[in-house]
C-alpha cells in the first residue's frame, strides 16, 4: 500500500491529478473525473467562477474532490498575479506562464459576451448572448471566455458560434431552501466543416435546507436535453441526481 500524498494538511488516497479542459462536453468530463478516481482537478482561474454563477466548475465537481487553481493562459508576470488575487487565500496554487503549452502552429479565438438580469421579488430572469470568432475553436490554456451560454453540457464557445440564452429561475419561500430554474441556449452554425448547429435545454431543482437539522444537506436534480441539427445524430439527454451533505466537526 504506497504512503498516502499530503498537501496542505490534506492527504489524498489518490496520486492523479485530472485537467479539466479539451472535453468535448462537461457531462464526458464528470464521466471521466469519476472514473479516474482522482481527488483533485486542476482548473485555470479563468475557467472558474466566484461570483456564484450557476453553472460553473464549482458548482459541476463534486464536493469531496480538491481544485488546483492555476493561471493558464497567462503571458506576464504580472498578468498572471493579477489574474490569481482573487485565489491567493487557497492554498496549494500553480502558476503558468509563458508558451510551455503551444499547440505547434498559430490560431486565434475569441469570444464576446453579453448578459441582463432582471430581479423580480423571489424570481430572476436572465437572458445572454456570445459571439465566438477565430480561426480556431477556444482552448484551454490560451482562452478565457465570458460563459455566459455555458450550461449542462454545451459551453457554445466553438469558431463562428453565437448563442442566446433564456433563463428563469425561482426561490419558493414556502419551502426552505427550495429553488429551480429552467432555461434554453440557442446556437448557430460553428465555422469549422463536421460541426453543426446545436440548442439546450435545461433543468434545475435544488433543496438545500438552511437551518434545523438538515442543515448542510444538499438535493440537486438536473435534467438536460441537447439538439442537433446535421450529423444524422439523436438527441442527447443528460439526467443527474446529486446528493451532498456537510459535517461539521
């Protein structure tokens, strides 16, 4: 039996380290960071939220399994401080820097991104909108993009897409801790041959009481369907029940 790793006071019974990035779908990254067994992901800062939008990375790992934050995609020193700030209380942290990651030829890849929010008593109502343009489709580490149509399964970040996104979601006060939103991501045509256009369809029901004794239990239910239009493909469904609950000692 090896020596369990220690970081940080932590000890971790696994020695893999998984990337978040180059998946084809965040549903096939969850499939591969479950069956790799690993208990810490790394993950570039741009790729990460901490303004609590619903659908980033930390809201998609499992509770139990570490972030390895680093700055990716950074090509100062400066560039790349600024970029970390926000995470320099966590602790352990990676810096990249530099063009140790090249991909062997020149691209390009851009994203812009809009989004309106429109707060009404316990609802939200949010629409969005994303360009991406280029030569290439956006990669990790060279990109950081708003994600603002990055949802369930799709990011809609490939060279030519725009999406435009629908969303409302509820907090019900008669239930403590109950809420849901539902939503829908439309595409256009990507620029590369063999891609296709592709809408989602998503969602969300999450109980997480905030006091008595089921504090610290969390349900999430998330249901999502993807459309696409060419390639002589089905529809893709994605079903997910989650369920966490925090001790504390």
């Amino acid at each position: 039996m090896p020596d369990p790793l220690i970081i940080a006071g932590r000890e971790f019974a696994s020695r893999l380290f998984l990337g978040t990035a180059g998946y084809p779908n965040r549903m096939l990254m969850l499939d591969a960071i479950a069956a790799s067994g690993t208990e810490m992901v790394t993950a570039s800062i741009r790729r990460i939220s901490l303004a609590g939008e619903d659908e980033s990375l930390v809201d998609l790992i499992p509770k139990h399994i570490r972030f390895l934050p680093n700055t990716a995609g950074c090509q100062t020193a400066k560039d790349a401080v600024l970029t970390a700030e926000p995470f320099l209380g966590a602790s352990p942290f990676v810096m990249y820097l530099g063009d140790n990651l090249l991909q062997g030829h020149s691209f390009s890849g851009h994203q812009f991104g809009i989004k309106v929010e429109l707060p009404i008593k316990k609802a939200l109502f949010t629409a969005a909108f994303t360009q991406a343009w280029g030569t290439a489709n956006l990669q990790n580490p060279w990109s950081g993009y708003p994600g603002y149509t990055s949802v369930q399964v799709q990011d809609f970040n490939r060279a030519g897409e725009g999406a435009f996104l629908l969303r409302a979601g509820y907090d019900f006060p008669w239930v403590d801790g109950l809420s849901a939103y539902a939503l829908a991501v439309f595409g256009t045509d990507p620029d590369l041959a063999n891609q296709y256009r592709q809408n989602e369809f998503d969602f969300n029901l999450q109980w997480g009481p905030k006091k008595g004794v089921l504090e610290g239990l969390s349900l999430r239910l998330r249901y999502a369907v993807v459309q696409q239009f060419g390639g002589n493909v089905d529809n893709l469904t994605d079903f997910r029940a989650i369920l966490n609950y925090v001790i504390k000692f």
